[in-house]
C-alpha cells in the first residue's frame, strides 16, 4: 500500500486474475455440458444438471451462456477459432498447402471426434431448436467464408487446381467432414482418422492441380516436419 492506496501491481493484477477465473468457470460449463449432452441427449439435459456437474451456482451459468442453446453456438464458435487460425498460419508461411489440406481436417474433426454423441447432439438440436438452427446458420456462412478464403490461398499459390470456383471446393469440403463425422457417429469406434484418412485423399485427387497431384502429407511425416 502506497499513501493509503493499493499498489499498481496488485490493482492491475485483479482483474487479470478475474479473468482466468471467468475463465475457468466458462470452459467447466461448456465440458460440463457437452458431457450432459452425450449421455442424455441435448432435450433432456437442464441447466440445473450442467450447473450441478459444473459445481457452481444455477445462476452462475446465464453469466456465461443466455441459455442451453448457446453452449452448442459456442461449439461451433471454437471450430471457427480453430479455422482461423489455421488460416493465419498458412498465411504467415510457406509450407506446403497439401500439409495444411490434411491438418485442416484434422482439427475440424478432432472435438467432435471426443465423442460421437457429441455429433449426434449437434445434429439433433439443429434439427429440433430454431435458435440453435438459425445460430448455426450464421456459422455455418462464416465457416464457408473461412474455408473458401482457405481454399484461395491455395488456388493463388499453383497447389489446387483453379478451374474451379473456391467456394465449390470450400462446400465440397465441409460436406466431406460433416459426412465423415456423422458417419462415424453410428459406429462410434476408433476408425474417424482412417475415415477421414480416406475421404482426404480421395478428394485430394479431383482437387489437385491439373498437372499431376502433390501427395498429401501423411500423418507420420507431420509428426517428423513438427519435430524437426
């Protein structure tokens, strides 16, 4: 204390903890619920059973989330993340564009890929809850932006092919992941990389460039080119 006042340091540091601790609180309901929601599905799911698995206060969770609805808007918010980061990244270098074809996939599948009910719920309550359809939606146009700003970056640089529209491209990939998971969803077993192994390198083919494709980075050799 400084002439009866509270140190800079202690006064700045305040809210960078409350901060953390929103934090914290907000990823606890967010777990809390998708785990709700796997085991018994999005309807039959209250914010009393998230609040009671997240261990806070049932009030606490409209600090965090408007409603039940916004939990699985704020899943599909976190892919977007992902997705824009993945962007930036393929901007910021010049890796080959086939590495980050495959690592796209890879992060767009590896949430839901935690638990196939999880697929499951997001389908069902976009079928059922207006809200939530409509809040998909717009994520939904934002993603296809993203995937098509995506795919142009690899137009522009020779490594897709550009006789075709990137948002084709954009759509056809996003409808080989949605496809893949919610295949994979019925099954539930332990094949979603080697499906999605797979559907990659088959759609690979008819979007390579016209010369002759660039074989897509194996798993194996991203695991070598991020450890060297």
């Amino acid at each position: 204390m400084v002439d009866g006042h509270l140190s800079p340091s202690i006064t700045t540091a305040t809210p960078g903890r409350r901060q953390r601790r929103a934090s914290q609180i907000r990823e606890r309901l967010f777990r809390a619920a998708l785990d709700l929601f796997a085991q018994h599905g999005f309807a039959d799911t209250t914010v009393e059973d998230i609040t009671n698995a997240a261990d806070v206060g049932k009030g606490t969770f409209f600090n965090y989330f408007p409603s039940k609805d916004h939990i699985l808007l704020a899943f599909a918010e976190m892919q977007l993340v992902k997705l824009q980061s993945i962007i930036e990244n393929l901007r910021d270098t010049r890796d080959p564009f086939p590495q980050f074809f495959r690592t796209l996939a890879v992060r767009m599948t590896e949430e839901p890929g935690r638990n196939p009910s999880i697929v499951r719920t997001l389908l069902l309550a976009n079928l059922s809850s207006t809200p939530v359809r409509e809040g998909m939606r717009i994520n939904q146009a934002r993603g296809h932006k993203l995937v098509s700003e995506f795919v142009q970056i690899g137009q522009d640089r020779g490594e897709l092919r550009n006789d075709l529209p990137a948002g084709d491209i954009a759509q056809v990939f996003r409808q080989m992941v949605f496809g893949t998971l919610l295949v994979w969803s019925l099954y539930g077993d332990d094949s979603l990389a080697t499906r999605i192994r797979t559907a990659l390198d088959v759609l690979w083919q008819g979007i390579s460039p016209r010369g002759g494709p660039a074989p897509l980075v194996t798993d194996a050799q991203q695991e070598t080119q991020h450890g060297s």
